[in-house]
C-alpha cells in the first residue's frame, strides 16, 4: 500500500508538489520514526493508533467521514463503544447550544453499541452502518420512544413500532443516539407563504 503524505486543506500530495515518488507505509514509518508516529496519533482527540486499515484521521473523529470510521470499526481498529461514548459525549457538550436534539437515548445507545461491538469481534460485520452512531428527525416512529414531530400536543405520544427507516437502520447495526428536533409538524405549510 503506498500513502500520499500531504496538505488535507488544499488536497495536494507530495506527489503533486515534488518530483519524489510515492512512500510506501513501511518506508514512511522507517522515515518519520516508530517514536514520532506513535507522538502525532497520541495527540489526536480520541486516542487513535496507527491503523492497519489505511485511515488517517486528520482531525477530530466527529468530523471524519462516515466511511472512514467505518472502515475502522470494521478493521476492529475503532470500538463501537468507544465511539459512541464519543458521540455521546459531544451532544452533552455542544446540545445546550444547539438545540438539536428533542430525545437523547443514551442507554439504549450504548446498550446498542455493546452488541454491535460483540458481533464484530465475532466476525458478523453488517456492513457499513453496523456500529455507527445515528440520530434520525423526531419525526420517524421509534417503538417505546416518544416521537413528537415538532409539536407540543404529541409531547407523551411513544408509538408501539418502528417507522421502516428505523428498522431498517436497525438492520444494518446503526447505533440510534436520539431524535433530532425539527421544525413544529415538520414544516407543513411553510411553502404556502
């Protein structure tokens, strides 16, 4: 596997600015120093390693792509656990703000993630979705979850079923971290102005 070392702002590689070829992992590592590699994944925010899978993280976790991290949760680089603790985590501190979120269900999230993170140390990976923290609008029927579609007189409203986008999320392994609050009926009647 060769690796492009470059600039993520721009998108540029070595390989673009210079007339050198191409480093391969084991060439790069030999370069930088078992010392200096293992310092600069220290310093990411969520404890990253050096990944067998190929990803680099440049950056906070939550800003990486949902393929990148998923591709790590496969390689069994990643806890579904540990990311979604995460997840968790960043919701208690930028929510207050926000605002986004009507229900966080952050028991059932990490009860979710456990058997997620079971079955891919067992070899029963679902795909790209299994062991990835999700939020679906408030709008979706979630079975013994209180679904209130933007409006105060459905406030105690908990369907008995799962709208079929959840369960089909469900199926894939997808860790539901809560409801998204959305605009009051979801909008309707908001063209008509």
């Amino acid at each position: 596997m060769s690796m492009d070392v470059g600039d993520s702002r721009t998108g540029r590689t070595r390989a673009d600015t210079s007339r050198h070829r191409n480093l391969t992992r084991r060439e790069l590592l030999a370069v930088l120093g078992g010392g200096a590699v293992l310092s600069l994944y220290s310093a990411c925010p969520w404890g990253s390693r050096p990944a067998s899978s190929g990803v680099v993280i440049d950056g906070p976790l939550h800003y990486a792509s949902l393929m990148d991290v998923a591709k790590l949760i496969e390689a069994k680089e990643l806890s579904p656990v540990e990311l979604t603790r995460l997840m968790l985590d960043r919701i208690a501190t930028v929510d207050g703000r926000l605002n986004s979120y009507a229900t966080v269900m952050t028991e059932h999230a990490l009860a979710a993630a456990r058997i997620a993170e079971r079955e891919i140390r067992s070899g029963q990976y679902r795909g790209p979705l299994h062991g990835i923290p999700i939020a679906v609008k408030d709008l979706c029927y979630t079975k013994g979850v209180r679904t209130m579609g933007g409006l105060g007189v459905l406030a105690d409203f908990v369907p008995d079923f799962d709208a079929t986008v959840v369960t089909k999320l469900n199926e894939a392994g997808a860790i539901l971290v809560g409801k998204l609050n959305l605009t009051e009926g979801a909008g309707l009647g908001s063209e008509l102005r």
